[in-house]
C-alpha cells in the first residue's frame, strides 16, 4: 500500500513533506511570489514530483508567465479563466478560457497575461529528459522580446534567463488569485 503523505501548516499554506499520495485545494497549497512574472502554486512542496510538473499560474495582463524556451519533454497547458497570448515558434495566438495549448518536445513557446483581468494557467508538463545539461533552453526570439517575456543571448542556464526577474519567495493564497 502507498501511504499518506503528510502535509505540513507553514505560514505559506499547506506542503507535502514525504513521499505517498496527498490531497491539498489550491487555495490551502503553497504559493510562489515571482513578482512581474505573476504568482503560482507547484502543488509539490520542497520535493520535486519526479515524472510530472504540475502549477497554477496567476498571471497580469502584458506580463510573461515565464521566458520563452523550450524543454525536452513535453508540456500542455490550459487556460482556467481571463484571456492570454501564445508566443509559440515565434508566432502569436490568443487564448480564451479552455482554451488548451500542446507543446511537443523542443517547442519554443511562452505565454504572456492578456485582457483586462489576470490570467489564470493549468500547466503540466513530463520531466523524463527535461533534467541535467539537455533539459532544455531559452533561445532568442524577437516576438517574445517584443512583450518582455525572451532573452537577449541564448541560454540554457534559468537563472541567467531569469536574471532580469528575482524570485520574491513564497507567500499564502491571496482570496481572488483563483475563480
């Protein structure tokens, strides 16, 4: 049998603390501050899901969820609600609620908030070959440049990408981030 695994009250909100299956509400769950680049929750506390990444990103309009990249492995993505815009292969489409986005392996991609209201993203993505030096990378791309969300020199190092954004650290649910 696989156990339980505990979840941990800390002044963030809810983490699993051990290996076993969990159930945690979003709203209860830890969240990530990122600052411009909006808040999220990973569901996996300190440890790290090893086959699967799974967040909750809440993102403002005209800000990036993330830096245009592309990863070894696969990554889907849906929208729960508010309206955003798909940089995919250098080329823009807007999202709608529902709207559901598959990238394959290697697809250069990011997504940026759109509309009048934050955006809310289901993302999922496997995490086979997306580890080590072949995980992925951050190419150049005017497009995403053009809304903040590429780098100006190709990279596969995140915190080079990243650089131009800090991590603020974590903090709890904040009522109205999720419908």
């Amino acid at each position: 049998m696989i156990p339980e695994a505990p979840l941990e009250r800390t002044g963030h909100g809810l983490v699993p603390t051990g290996d076993g299956w969990f159930v945690v509400n979003a709203r209860e769950a830890r969240w990530g501050d990122d600052g411009e680049l909006g808040v999220y929750t990973r569901f996996e506390g300190d440890m790290r899901f090893p086959q699967l990444g799974i967040n909750i990103s809440v993102i403002e309009p005209g800000r990036p969820m993330c830096m245009y990249h592309y990863e070894a492995d696969q990554e889907d993505f849906l929208v729960l609600a508010g309206e955003a815009l798909l940089i995919v292969e250098g080329q823009e489409r807007p999202l709608r609620q529902w709207d559901f986005v598959h990238c394959p392996p290697n697809t250069r991609h990011v997504i940026v908030g759109a509309g009048d209201e934050p955006c809310v993203i289901l993302a999922v993505g496997a995490r086979i070959d997306s580890t080590g030096d072949d995980w992925g990378g951050y190419p150049v791309d005017e497009t995403a440049l053009r809304h903040g969300a590429g780098v100006e020199k190709e990279t596969t190092d995140p915190k080079e990408a990243y650089a131009p954004y800090p991590t603020r650290g974590f903090v709890p649910y904040r009522e109205g981030w999720l419908p």
